[in-house]
C-alpha cells in the first residue's frame, strides 16, 4: 500500500469501467460462487456494503473491489477507505449482478484472500459451541453472528460442514466472520478434549428430561450442536456431560439450529448476567 492514500484514490478514479460480461476478470469472479475454485484460487467473495465496511473495520485485507458509479456516489467516504487497500474497479450494473450471488446486489463486490488459519477459541473456554455436520450456510453465518452477540469465545466446526468461506455465510455472520474464534477440527476429538478439561458439554435431545433453563449454565460450558436434519452423532451425544430439551409445541419436530444455539446461548448470558449482579 502507497503512503499516499489520495494518489491510490486517483489512480482508481482512472479505472476504466467494465462493461463485458466475457472480460476475464468477470469470469473469475463469477467463478468464485463455487466452493472449488474459492480453494483453488485462494480467494473468498464479498458481496455487500456491510461487509465490505466490516473488511475494512478488522483491517481485513482486500484484492479487488468492484462497484458501480452509483454505490461510488453513496459511500464515497468507504470507496476512499476501499482505495487505499484493493485495486478498484468500477463496472456497469450488469457486470456487477452477474458476479454477485444475491438476485439484487446493492452495488460492491469484492474479492479477498482466503484465510492462511483461523484463529481458534481459548483451549478453555468460558462459553464456546462446537458444530458437528452443519450443511445450510445461512445456519452457520447467523450462529457466528448470535454467538459474537451473547459473548461467546468462539466455534469449533466439523471438516464435513458447510465451508466457513461460503458467501451466504460471510453475508449472514453480519461482518462477525471477520472477528469471531473459529477452528475446524474433527468433532469427537475436540469433545474429549475439552471433557477432560472439566468443561460442561451440553446436548439437546427431545427425549432429555432437563429443559435448557434448569441447567447451571454460569459455569464453563460448549454446546454441541448437529446436523439440521439428524441431529447430533451417537458418539458425540455419549460425549456429552449433560442433555437438555427445547421444549417444542405439540406437532412441531425440531427447532431451526441457528434458533436452538441462540436460545441455549442467550440463556447462558442471561444465568452469568444473573449472577454478577448479586
């Protein structure tokens, strides 16, 4: 990065706009929806203001931004921000929504590299989830948000869930992707680990006798949660210290994964909140 931020600032002014749905570049770009060409490249896409404003707030680094004249006109205090980081490039409107995902981009996409590592939660860790077979990314995106929200020290994902660099999850985490503790690791593993720490691992299962309420959840904790369809595995429900119920009106199977962790999260918020003020 030049030490000049305006003469960036020029230099992306001179840009040439992008109108070819054929040009390179929009190839690549376009490319990057998929999962295997993220890895191969190395690079991860991001797509929205906000996220671009929370790239830009954690200091994340940018590639390339590309955005219309008319987002330019909106924000241009974070087009500024975004020069001095990423090459720019402005694009016609067309352009734009053929890379983008959503069905009505706001007007900036951008590209970035992939993360080296992430940097995982404490080893012992005060309030933590450990995700086992998650597959719907809007799931894990808002479970990384509500977890950053509650005050969580972070996640633990299983390699076979959705990949933490999908777009819809950077989209749903509300920018917290860019700031919460997160691993991958294999599950069951992680589990006796943290069982042999002392931590209390919590399970949820309709046949449990405990409601999530009863529970002492002031103390170090991780909830364990599964698939969407199936649940947590048997092996790691025997790793569990404790199940507990969500309880469900008559006729409704399950909860949502991302509302479970939220209920399970903000009530072990409300039992520590509880408690430091006796």
């Amino acid at each position: 990065m030049a030490d000049d931020g305006s003469d960036l600032a020029a230099e992306a002014l001179s840009m040439p706009l992008l109108t070819s749905l054929q040009n390179p570049t929009v190839k690549q770009l376009r490319q990057l929806q998929q999962g295997r060409q993220r890895r191969r490249q190395g690079l991860i896409l991001l797509e929205g203001t906000h996220l671009i404003e929370e790239a830009v707030a954690a200091d994340y680094p940018l590639s390339l931004v590309c955005y219309t004249q008319a987002w330019r006109d909106r924000y241009p205090h974070l087009w500024q921000q975004a020069a001095q980081r990423a090459t720019m490039q402005p694009v016609a409107a067309e352009v734009l929504k053929s890379i983008a995902s959503t069905a009505s981009p706001d007007g900036v996409v951008a590209i970035a590299p992939r993360r080296a590592d992430y940097h995982p939660p404490p080893a012992q860790p005060s309030l933590a989830i450990l995700l086992e077979t998650l597959q719907d990314p809007g799931n894990l995106g808002t479970i990384i948000r509500t977890a950053a929200a509650a005050g969580s020290d972070g996640l633990w994902l299983s390699p076979d869930s959705v990949e933490l660099e999908h777009p819809k999850v950077l989209r749903a985490s509300a920018g917290q992707w860019f700031r919460l503790p997160m691993a991958i690791v294999e599950p069951r593993s992680q589990g006796r680990l943290l069982r042999a720490q002392g931590l209390q691992l919590v399970a949820t299962s309709p046949e449990a006798e405990t409601h999530y309420w009863e529970l002492d959840l002031s103390r170090p904790t991780v909830f364990l949660i599964g698939n969407e369809g199936n649940g947590l595995t048997a092996e790691l429900i025997q790793l569990a210290t404790v199940s507990t119920r969500i309880p469900l009106a008559l006729g409704v199977e399950s909860l949502n994964a991302a509302i479970a962790a939220a209920l399970l999260l903000y009530e072990a918020r409300r039992q520590r909140f509880q408690a430091s003020s006796r």
